[in-house]
C-alpha cells in the first residue's frame, strides 16, 4: 500500500484527538478512517472494519432523506464536496452497520491543496433519535 | 553518484571549538552526477564553502525543502548567484498564494539583503510541485512532509544509487503507534528502499518531551523511520545548535548499541559518500 499525501495524513492524526465523530475518505471515495467517536454512530470500530473500499460502503451502510425516501447519492455533503470542491452540508437518516438507523447532521469539507483533491473529510453528528 | 555534506547543523549556525567536528553551518548538501551539472540540497550557511568546488560547473540545480532561515540564509552568499556564466536554477514549494520567487525575495531584498533576487540574470525559480522531475542526470522525487509550513523531502536516484534527503521532519507528530503502518507514515515513499537517508535528528528523548510539534525528530524516530523503510545508511542531520561535538559523539556511541538493520553514520560536515 503506497503512503498517503501528507495532507490526509495529518488530518487523520488531527481526528483520532477529537470528540466530533470524523470520517476521512480519499479521492476514489475510499473510507479511509473514522475515529473512535465516529464508531458509536457507525455502529463498526475501525479497528475490525479497517479500511472500506467505496464499492463496499452501500452495503454496509444506508441513508435516506429525513422523510426516509431514498437519497441520491449527489445529495450527500460528502459526495456534494469531493464533486463541487467546496464545502458541503445537510441532514439525513443513516442506517449503521448494527442495523440502527439515526438522523445525522454532516458537514464535508474537500481537502485540497497545492491544485490537487486528495479526499474529503466529514463531520458528522447525531442530530436526534430517529 | 557523489554526496557531500557542507552543513548538517539545524535552526541556527553554532561554530565554536565545541562544534568542530560536526560543523556549525546549516544545512547545505552536494550531489554530483558528473563533472559540469551539480544538485544542492538546501542553501544554508554551508553552501557558501561550497561555491568553490563549483566553480567549474555551467548549471547548478539548487533543491530547497522549504523557507525557514536556516536552508537559505546562504543563498546570499552563493558566489554562482552572482556569476554571469553559471546558470542557477532555484526549485521548492510554492504557497497556495505565493511563488517561490516571490516566498523567496522576502529574504533576498532590501532591507533583509542589500542584492534583490530579480536584479541576477542568471538566477531561474522554478515552483516545483509534489511529484517528480528529471535534473542534472538525476530523477529527483518531492513530497510534502510534516514540518511547520509547507516543507519537501527529496528522493534522488542516479547511476543506480538513492539518497533519501528528509532534514526538518518529526513523523512521529500525532502518531499514537509509531511507527506504525506504512501507509500512514509520513516520509516513507521517499525513504522506501534508500541507499542513504539523510535525516531530521535534531532531539533526544528528553528534549523531544518539551518540543513535540516544532517540526523535528529524535535519534529514535530516524531510527524507526530508516528500520521501517529498509534504508540501508541513516546519516543523522539537523543537529540541535546546542549539541556540541561531546555530546553527538556520546549519542553515536550509544546507537552504536542498537541492534538496527542499518548503518548508522554520524553526520559530520564534510563527510562524503559514494553511491
């Protein structure tokens, strides 16, 4: 496996000392990490799941609007900043890999630098029991 | 493919009788494919020495890893900056907002430097971005590392032979398992497999204690980061301005007891290799 840029590196290292819930996925929309807070809402520790390749990510989790018809997928802030470039947010109901579903606040931002995308990096929150 | 260390010191030149042996001057390292072209790796104060041996060479390819004074406060003092008959060419890391030449005509004007940049004929800036680019004979590979501001390491392979060159570095920054899994090292593409890595070992253990997140590594995290990436040479560089010949000589001696799978070599100011 080849090394990551710098730039995820860092972001990964800044994630695993945080409270918020962090998601960090690469250029090909690959799940790269999420941090310890981030397992409680996606109902998977890292350390079991490790990295998830973006082919694998629908089948192990789901999203719906809030009113829980389906979301296309150009809706999801993460999808939403890795295509505009610029930060993204929204609403959602998340189905967790333990089967429970929660409504989430996200927040995406691209992580871009030097004219180059190299991923993007999520907040994301449980906005109330849904 | 010749290496030549001209300085090895870190942060700020310390000549005295107590550094003679590893030399005050920052960093400034020579790479030579052939007799006419010549790579530099920094410009600190140990590239001024080095404008002699190069007196013969047309083209002089100058890799800076990033601004901080100590990697081109000799630039100056560079005499083939000032020699109409050698082209110079400057290469490092743009800012998101700024060129190199404009990054770098902060120092070299008024009333930091009394000679403006733009004023040399013969001097070309190159912005170089992450990636690799063919100079002098050699394939020289640049990546991004952890160091405050945007800062390179240089991956150079020529005649058959890799010089990793990563002088302000602290990989360990964060880190919670260390070296840990490659992937998320910092560094590790440009040392992977190295013939020669020349390398931040700017603390101790106990100094690093205080000044996590400076930018710099211990003797053990060049140690870690060489024993993951299977160099084969760790040349420690950027010694501490506080570190005097005694004291390095001490620390040699105990990586000396190490039981490392490469060959540990003290990076003394003058000092030269063959790869």
């Amino acid at each position: 496996m080849e090394q990551q840029p710098i730039e995820l590196i860092l972001l990964r290292q800044w994630a695993s000392y945080l409270d918020i819930p962090v998601w960090l996925m690469d250029v090909h929309g690959d799940l790269l990490f999420y941090n310890e807070p981030a397992e409680a809402i996606l109902g998977l520790r890292f350390e079991e799941a490790g990295r998830i390749n973006a082919s694998q990510l629908s089948e192990i989790f789901g999203t719906t609007r809030l009113d829980g018809s389906p979301m296309p997928a150009e809706e999801l802030p993460i999808v939403a900043a890795m295509h505009t470039g610029r930060p993204a947010h929204g609403e959602l109901r998340f189905g967790a890999a333990d089967g429970v579903w929660r409504r989430i606040k996200v927040t995406a931002f691209p992580v871009d630098a030097m004219g180059r995308r190299h991923g993007v990096v999520a907040m994301f929150w449980e906005s109330e029991a849904g | 493919m010749r290496v030549k260390l001209w300085g090895t010191r870190g942060s700020l030149a310390a000549s005295g009788p107590d550094t003679v042996a590893y030399g005050g001057d920052t960093s400034a390292v020579e790479l030579r494919i052939d007799d006419d072209t010549a790579l530099v790796l920094d410009a600190g104060s140990g590239i001024r020495r080095l404008s002699d041996e190069l007196a013969h060479c047309r083209r002089i390819d100058v890799l800076l890893t990033h601004l901080h004074m100590d990697h081109i406060q000799g630039l100056g003092f560079f005499a083939p900056l000032l020699d109409p008959d050698v082209e110079v060419h400057l290469w490092g890391p743009a800012s998101p907002r700024f060129t190199l030449e404009h990054r770098l005509s902060r120092y070299l004007s008024p009333p930091l430097f009394p000679v403006r940049l733009r004023d040399t004929d013969n001097v070309y800036v190159h912005d170089l971005d992450p990636g690799t680019v063919e100079l002098g004979g050699a394939t020289v590979q640049a990546d991004f590392v952890v160091h405050p501001g945007l800062t390179y390491g240089y991956r150079i392979t020529a005649d058959g032979g890799t010089v990793a060159y990563v002088p302000d570095h602290e990989p360990a920054l964060g880190a919670v398992d260390f070296p840990g899994d490659p992937e998320w090292v910092s560094g590790f593409d440009l040392v992977n497999g190295a013939d020669l890595l020349i390398h931040d070992a700017q603390y101790t253990e106990e100094e690093y204690e205080t000044r996590r997140g400076w930018g710099h590594s211990t003797f053990r995290h060049a140690a870690a980061l060489a024993t993951l990436a299977g160099a084969s040479r760790l040349v420690s560089f950027h010694h501490d301005p506080a570190h005097d010949d005694a004291m390095l000589d001490a620390v040699a001696a105990a990586i000396e007891e190490w039981d490392v799978p490469f060959e540990f070599v003290p990076g003394k100011a003058g000092i030269g290799f063959d790869l």
